[in-house]
C-alpha cells in the first residue's frame, strides 16, 4: 500500500530535519578544524582525562557511523544490515587536519545527496557487540538520529581535549539539542522548533 500524499510530505519534512540536524554537527568539527586547530599533531595528543582519546580518533569515529549507514542504505538492495563495529581505524583524517577536514566534507556532501533519496521508515538490522553479539531491527531514520547524537556525545569528549591544549570553544560544542534547547541557548540546535 502506498502512502498518501501527506504522510509522503510529513517524511520529507522529518528527513530533512534530521539531515539539518546532522550536517549542522559535522559542521561543528568543521568549525573546529577551521578555526580552533592549527596543527596537525592537535589531532594527536593523547588525553589526560581520557586514556587513548585523541581528537582525530574522535573525529573520524563519529563520521565513520554516517558513512557506514549511507554505505549500507545506498550500496545494497533490502534486506539492509548495518553494523557500526566494522570500521577502519588508524586513517589518515585522524592525523591531518587537512584529509580530516574533506572527509567530513564529503561525508557532508553524501548526506546531502543521498539522505532525501532514502526512507525514513526503511527497515534495517543493526548488528552490534556489547560485548555479547546483537541483533537489533531498527529503521534508517531513527539510525540517522542515532549518528547524529553519536557525533555530539564525541564532540563533549573532544572538548575535554581542546581544554587541555587551552583552546576554548563555543558553548554548545559538544552539547546535545535537548540540553541546548532546555537552557534556551541561541546556538543553531538550541531553538525548539515545536
């Protein structure tokens, strides 16, 4: 049965909300990279606070989980599986202030591209280790929120980093949208569009 005409337009509405949402924070590590780091080996330093953490990791971490669900919903044909565990470590984005910044950009530019062809409600199997083997049924939208929230939890610890290194950033780097619009703030996600 197809959809009628409003529910189609009601799912274009939510999809472009949620890639709004989603490039507004890869945006944000574009902010950082532009105008907070000037050297690559920022990108590197490993944490007091946070043992392992670097930056770059963080960077290419958060992005991976976009590119993997896009490369899932757009490389295949249904069943759809998905599993953010089978990703690359060690990339060069995590090391170069340059090739991070075109990842992000191009991870950008394919949810621009394809996230208005897709499906809010496309089913997907989510495959995951937490440390025992699951299985999960989920659907490409609530995945796409999932990569969009994923990304700020990475941001709030990329803030603990630039703080050690005295690089303050805006107030709502590394905040969730619901924090920001329960404190009312002014930054782009802070507003509620209820």
């Amino acid at each position: 049965m197809s959809p009628t005409p409003g529910a189609k337009v009601e799912e274009t509405v939510q999809l472009s909300r949620l890639l709004e949402v989603s490039t507004v924070v890869l945006e944000q590590a574009l902010d950082l990279l532009e105008n907070y780091l000037t050297r690559d080996e920022q990108l590197t330093l490993q944490s007091k606070y946070v043992p392992g953490s670097t930056i770059g990791k963080h960077l290419r971490h958060a992005r991976d989980h976009f590119i993997l669900l896009l490369d899932t919903m757009t490389a295949a044909s249904p069943p759809y599986i998905v599993n953010y565990d089978a990703r690359l470590r060690n990339t060069p984005m995590e090391t170069s202030l340059k090739v991070a910044h075109a990842a992000l950009s191009e991870c950008i530019e394919r949810l621009r591209r394809e996230v208005p062809r897709l499906s809010l409600d496309e089913p997907l199997t989510l495959n995951a280790v937490t440390p025992y083997p699951q299985t999960l049924q989920s659907t490409f939208g609530r995945e796409l929120w999932f990569a969009g929230l994923h990304a700020e939890h990475h941001w709030s610890m990329i803030r603990v980093h630039t703080g050690e290194l005295g690089i303050r950033l805006p107030d709502s780097f590394g905040f969730a949208p619901s924090t920001l619009v329960h404190h009312g703030t002014e930054a782009p996600l802070g507003k509620a569009k209820i």
